[in-house]
C-alpha cells in the first residue's frame, strides 16, 4: 500500500510545497514511484513541477467535484503529478451539501494507489475543506514550520487540531510522521525555538534536523526543478536525505 503524505500547516510560508516536490524528487532516487497531488488553488506545486495551471482543462478539482478520473501528467522530473488550478477554490461552496464529501480525494485516489509507493499531498494553509479531504486521504501528516516563535504557538494549536480530527473519526487512522524546522537560520531566537520544539514535541512526533535558509530552493524553484537537479552538491541535500530516510521505514 502507498504511503499517503500530507504536507499541511494552518500557517501560510512554511515551504511545505518546496518540500513536497524536493522529499518527492529524493524519494524518487531512491526507486519509489511518486505521485505528487497539489490540493491547493494557489497551484504552487503545479508551477514549481513547470505546469502552467491556466492552461489546463483537467486538474484535481473535476477529480473531487465531478468524481473524474484522476488527471495524471507522468514522468515530470521522475515524479507524476495531479496538478490543480483556481478551478479548485470553489470547492468549499460546491461540496457544502455534498454526502460523504470528507473522502472525496480518498475515492479519488484509490484506483490509482497500487501503481505508487508514495502519494504527497500539499494542502492549502488553511483548515478548511480542502485541507480535510488531504487528511482524511492520508496515512501520514507532515509539518512543515518555520523556526519563529508564532510557528512555535501554532504548532501547539496544529497538533491539537489533528488530535480532534483522530478522536472524533474524521482521520482516525492519521499518524504523525513528524516536524519539519524549515527555514532556519543562525540567529539565537531560531537555535532557542529549535531546541523549544525538540524539547516539548519530540515525545509526540519525529522532529527531523533542521534544513537551513537557503536562496537556492526558490531559484530551484524557479526554474522548475528540484534542489537534487538544480545544485546536486548543495548542503541542504543532507537533511532531505535523512528525512527521505525516515519516510522510507514508516
């Protein structure tokens, strides 16, 4: 059975969509076949993957609303992709009356998940619909955070709101595959904030090395490639190899 993953974070600017496509890039060279599902409207990972989401009649949104089959794009840096576009946004209005519209995406991917080892999802920063549907499709939940006092009080509000949707079955099956410190950088009130989280959340879930802000994700980015494809021998490789390395033994 694949590993479904969603990358999800009430707080915008945690780097989760550079995250999904990078841990999903490095996944892939080490053999696992990779979906990547942008859950979005913003369509950043679609971007990021080099798609251009207006010009798309197909995307995840007709999966969700209108029960279509999956829009796979195969063979996009190693990884497939289900892209998505502003088409999307109006799911939280078009689902409000909808049965059993929590498993939505869950349906969605269920023909397709014997055909991959690893499903990321990059949810949009907000618990709402959309962010639901991720949760409820997942096996695991990965938490991008930046290493800044607000990301420290948010993460304590964050897992309690996955504790909620365990308890009450919304996810009940959902696993905490750990704590992603993204974007840190040297100063004393980051090393204070890391070693905060380490210490008061490192009993309820991983917390992984921090990865180091660097310039280079987002010229990456930019040019539409992987970290691994556009510096090879960048420093930040190591920790996403070692969580590679965590996500591998789940």
């Amino acid at each position: 059975m694949a590993k479904v993953i969603s990358f999800f974070n009430q707080a915008g600017g945690t780097g989760k969509t550079t995250l999904a496509m990078n841990l999903g890039y490095s996944l892939s060279q080490q053999g696992h076949r990779i979906l990547l599902v942008d859950m979005d409207p913003q369509s950043s990972l679609t971007v990021f993957m080099g798609v251009q989401p207006h010009e798309l009649e197909d995307t995840i949104a007709q999966s969700i609303l209108d029960r279509k089959p999956l829009p796979i794009l195969s063979g996009v840096h190693q990884m497939d992709l289900v892209p998505s576009n502003l088409t999307l946004s109006a799911a939280d209005v078009k689902l409000a009356t909808a049965i059993a519209k929590e498993t939505r995406l869950k349906k969605a991917l269920s023909p397709v998940e014997s055909a991959y080892d690893f499903v990321l999802i990059d949810c949009p920063p907000t618990l709402g619909v959309l962010s639901i549907l991720s949760l409820v499709a997942s096996t695991h939940i990965l938490i991008p955070m930046q290493t800044q006092y607000k990301s420290f009080v948010g993460l304590d509000l964050l897992l309690g709101t996955i504790s909620e949707l365990q308890q009450e079955g919304v996810a009940a099956d959902l696993k905490i595959a750990g704590v992603i410190p993204n974007l840190h950088d040297r100063t004393a009130q980051s090393k204070e904030i890391l070693e905060a989280v380490t210490e008061q959340f490192g009993g309820v879930a991983p917390v992984f090395p921090p990865i180091p802000r660097a310039i280079a994700f987002a010229d990456a980015s930019m040019q539409h490639l992987p970290l691994g494809l556009y510096d090879p021998k960048h420093p930040a490789l190591t920790v996403l190899t070692t969580i590679t390395q965590s996500l591998e033994s789940l």
